[in-house]
C-alpha cells in the first residue's frame, strides 16, 4: 500500500524513508485461476546474502483455494532462485487473526520451518 501511494502521487523514495530498505527491488509475481484459486507475491533479491526474500504470498481466502495458488507462487519463486543463481529462498513468517504465528502446510513440505 505504501508503495502504490508514493507511485501514484509521483513523489520520490529517499534513502532515509523508514521503508526505503523495504520496498527497493521489490518484484511483483501474481497467479490468477478460477479453478485453483488466486494469489499475490511480493518479493526481492538481496544479493549480498545470495537470497530471494519472499516478503508476503498471500491468496484470496474467499475462493477457499487460496494455499493452492499460494504454492504455486511460491514453488515458481523456488525455481527463479535457482535460474538467478542464488543460493537460498527465505518466506516471512504470518500472524493468524489469533495473533499465532501460521505456516501453511506447504511451507513445511517445501523444507522452511
């Protein structure tokens, strides 16, 4: 959402704004599909550590199909970790509604823990 404000109101990221760090080389990677489910991906390289950053994958919980799309973004991302030469792919844990930390049952099968 912040970085839709600053480019819609074409004002400039500085280096000292707090999400400088953040929102510089973010990518965008969406998976649109009536049958299983849609979802969204933020992430970005960080080639010093030689790691993709997924910053948030989220699906729209309304289709009920949302972890399906979800695994699918993240599995595509597996792979452009590996055609980028990177050596690692790190997912940013989420809070449940409860306040508990979730991990997706895909997560543990594609090895993050």
């Amino acid at each position: 959402n912040q970085l839709a404000v600053l480019q819609k109101s074409g004002a400039e990221l500085n280096d000292e704004h707090p999400l400088y760090d953040t929102l510089v080389g973010l990518e965008l990677l969406c998976a649109l599909s009536g049958d299983s489910g849609n979802a969204i991906a933020y992430y970005r390289e960080l080639t010093d550590s030689q790691n993709l950053q997924i910053y948030a994958c989220m699906g729209n919980q309304d289709t009920g199909k949302n972890e399906i799309a979800e695994e699918a973004l993240v599995k595509r991302l597996i792979e452009t970790t590996k055609e980028r030469g990177l050596k690692t792919v790190s997912v940013e844990s989420r809070v449940a509604p409860s306040g508990s930390t979730y991990l997706p049952q895909f997560y543990l099968e594609l090895g993050f823990t």
